[in-house]
C-alpha cells in the first residue's frame, strides 16, 4: 500500500494587502497529476488576473470551489494527493497537516465519494464529518430531520411537493444544495430555502431563474386558488411576502455581481473623488507638427517593430512638463501631513480591458529613450488586452495619462487615480477651423485636460505643466531644445 496524505492548496495573497480573488478557470481535474510550478487555476484579484502555481507535486483529489467563486484569501481550494505521509485507504479528504506550532487536525472520512459536492459546497471538516456522526446515532439523526423539516416549514415560501418531502430525506441535512454565493444571498433576501429548490444547472447547481421560479410558484397558489393550499404552519405564509418588492424580471434587467477589478476600481474612484479636491483645466492646441513626426518616425530604423503613435509623444511631452516642473510629481501623505515629491516618473496609462478599466504604469519612465519609451507602451498595452497584467504592474504609480480619444470623445474631466496628484486626459485628434500663420486652414486639433489635487498643486503650477505639454505637442522640436 502506498503512502500518501492530502495536502491542501490555500489561496494565497498574490497583491500587496488583498482580502479575495475569483476563481475564473481550472486548469486541471480530480485525478490529474499536478507537479511543483504548475499552473492550476486562474484567479482574479482587485487588481488583475493572476496564474496560480502549485508548490508541491501530487494528484488532485478535489477542488473545493466552481469557477466563479471568490474567495477569501488563506482558504484552502485544491485538494492533492502526495506520496510521503501514511494516510487510511478508506481517506477521500485528510485535512493537510498542520504548520509547526499549530494543533495537528484529524482526518476526516466522508461517507462516499462525492467529487461534485466536496467541490461546490464550501467544504469544511465540520460539513464532511457531519453524515458519518448522524449515521453513528439514528436517534440525532431523526431530531436533525426533524428541525430542518420545521424549518422547511417555517423558513422558506409553501410549496406542495417540497415541505413533505423533507422529511424523508435523511442526506438532507447533511448536504448542501449546489449554488453560488451570489444566488444563495438572493435566495436568503427572497426567504427561499435552496432545499426546496428544484436546480436546473450543470450538475445540479441551482441559479437565479430557479429561485425566481420557486418564488412565483409559491405566489401563485395564493393568488388564483387558495383553497388548494396543503396545510401549512401560519408563519409559513408571511414568510413569502418580502419576495414581491426584491423580485425583478429577468427578461428586462440583468443583474451584474460587482466584484474583482470592478469593484476595485468602483471604491478607488469613490475615494479619489471625495478624498482629493480635483481642479480640471482645459487647452485645445494644434497637434498637427507632431502628427507629421508621428509618420515620419514610423518609418525610422530605429523604431523598427515598435508600436509609434500620438500617445507615445504626448507620453514624452508630459515627461518634459514633469522635469520642467517637478511639483507636480507628487502624493499627499494623510497620515504624517506631508507632501512626497517623487525624483521618479512611474507613468501610468489608463486602459480599458473586458475586466474593466486598470491603470499599469512604466516604471521609471522619466529616464527612457523614446524607442524605449514605445517597446514600454506597447508591452503595457498587449499585456493589458491579454489580462495580464500583474498587480505589481500597477502600484507605485505617480501620474496617469488617459486616452479618451480613441472613443472619439473630445476631452473630459478624469478622476485621479487614487495615490497620485495629475491625470492628463487626451481628447480625439481630428481636422478642425484653425488660423495658422494668419489664415484659417485645417489643422489637427485636440483637446487636453489635466486634473490636479488641489490639496499640493495649485493653479499655477498646474497650469504650466498643461501649457508645458501643449507647447510640445503643438511644437514637438521643444523635445530636444527643453532636453
């Protein structure tokens, strides 16, 4: 007989201070061999989507979460098998052995192999022990069938087939109807007990519709023929009432669980508003020159395979207007009452991403070349459109630039990305009226707004870095006569 004990693989901390990632997908299965390095999940945090390794070499014996699922960081979401360790043949699920200095958790046997249901409930030692103690003593076993047929009762709207019918399921208690988090708490708001539920998801997995279902069901009995009601405790009845004001109809809305990048980002842009007293100002200029350059540094040798565009000069100009200025490279410090000048430009460039809007910034972008400058942005922006931008891509930037542009929206007055204390918005380029050199011609025109924490730039300051950047773009030659 081999030895083997099953070691659990907990959700690490894979950003700095992160409480919760989601399970977007599983890379293996129950029954495949995972070795140390591998890959076996993809997570979303609040700030990116990361690639999971697993540190030891094994099989897996289960996952204990659907993808989908958020979970808190330290919590154990894979189950492998690894040789060393005695373990008892009839073990499914030991519980990994414990650190050194912590008590040593016993092993736990389940009744059965239930891959399904060791994966989708939220397995924990106490769930798994809890059919083989009722079927130890038949008298806890009755008084349990009991209290969840009361609470059948009591707790969830009448349905004919499914308050009997509790009773003579004595597994009942002890197993967890499948669903995800976000439907169990629609359930709870609308007094819906999933045990009632009849689930029609891939395996056995309740949703949405079907606690929707079981709510109209439980309605209509009431509405259009009373009389056939099947006796019913008297507080069963109110129990259904709620369910009316919550209910929606889900041929006419869509409800999106908030969670991951967006809801990261939904709290970061709350606090920046209401934290830093934002100024916005406004300049449109004559960006055609630099428009020209654009082409014509498309066709030099030394951008050869790199991305060159409009947003790699105004990267630049906003660089020069940053050492001209260098204020305005800056973070408030709440706590010590100090303002923190940065001597480094971590240049951040707002991109938005089917996960939602994230902001990975160029490290030290102050002290590239321009050719560098471009193989940076276009490895910023690849990897963003891939998902895979790591969490540390993303902190400790100073200033953002954000591109509004490319939807064909002039300007707008952009939210600073919290921590730091500009954000230069960029407006479409395109053929406008404009009188060059006494005469009104068309020119290449864009509007630029920068927004500034009011709290350590003030509107002086702020104004010469955007006249700064507009001077460069309107005149990119400044590129080398400000170097």
């Amino acid at each position: 007989m081999t030895n083997a004990s099953v070691r659990e693989f907990k959700m690490p901390d894979v950003g700095e201070g992160l409480t919760e990632a989601e399970i977007l997908k599983w890379y293996v299965q129950p029954g495949d061999t995972v070795t140390d390095g591998q890959v076996v999940c993809e997570v979303e945090t609040a700030k990116a989507a990361v690639e999971l390794p697993i540190p030891f070499d094994g099989v897996v014996r289960a996952l204990h979460f659907p993808e989908g699922t958020t979970v808190d960081v330290g919590t154990s979401i894979i189950a492998v098998e690894v040789a060393g360790g005695a373990a008892p043949a009839q073990e499914e699920a030991a519980v990994a052995p414990a650190p050194a200095g912590e008590p040593e958790q016993p092993a736990e046997q389940p009744a059965a192999r239930q891959p399904v249901l060791v994966g989708y409930g939220v397995a924990t030692s106490s769930t798994r022990r809890r059919p083989r103690k009722q079927a130890q003593d038949p008298a806890a076993q009755q008084a349990a069938s009991a209290v969840q047929s009361e609470l059948n009762g009591h707790g969830a709207a009448p349905a004919a087939p499914a308050v009997p019918a509790a009773p003579a399921a004595p597994t009942a208690p002890a197993q967890r109807p499948l669903a995800k988090p976000p439907v169990r708490k629609l359930a709870k708001d609308l007094g819906v007990d999933l045990a009632t539920v009849t689930p029609t998801g891939p395996d056995g997995v309740v949703t949405r519709e079907d606690v929707h279902a079981a709510v109209a069901a439980a309605q209509a009995p009431q509405q259009t023929a009373p009389e056939a009601q099947p006796a019913a405790p008297a507080a069963s009845a109110p129990a259904a009432q709620p369910a009316a004001p919550a209910s929606y109809d889900s041929a006419r809305e869509t409800r999106i669980p908030v969670k991951g990048v967006r809801k990261a980002t939904a709290a970061a842009m709350v606090g920046s508003a209401f934290t830093a007293p934002h100024v916005t100002e406004f300049v449109t200029v004559d960006v055609t020159r630099t428009m020209k350059l654009v082409e014509e540094l498309k066709q030099d040798k030394e951008f050869a395979g790199l991305r060159v565009n409009p947003l790699l000069l105004i990267a630049k100009a906003l660089l020069v207007a940053i050492r001209r200025n260098p204020d305005i490279n800056a973070s408030w410090d709440e706590a010590a009452q100090e303002i923190v000048v940065k001597h480094y430009v971590n240049l951040g460039i707002a991109a938005a991403t089917p996960r939602g809007l994230i902001v990975p910034n160029i490290k030290d972008a102050h002290a590239r070349t321009l050719p560098e400058l471009a193989a940076s942005l276009g490895e910023l922006v690849s990897t963003a459109r891939e998902g895979k931008t790591s969490p540390s891509a993303m902190q400790g930037g100073t200033v953002t630039i954000t591109n509004v542009g490319v939807f064909g929206v002039d300007t707008g007055t952009p939210l600073l990305n919290p921590g730091e204390s500009a954000i230069l918005a960029v407006g479409a380029i395109k053929p406008q009226p404009w009188v060059h050199k006494g005469k009104v011609k068309p020119r290449q025109v864009t509007t630029l707004a920068l927004s500034f924490d009011h709290r350590l730039v003030d509107g002086e300051l702020g104004s010469k870095v955007l006249a700064d950047v507009a001077a460069v773009l309107e005149q990119p030659k400044r590129l080398i006569t400000w170097a």
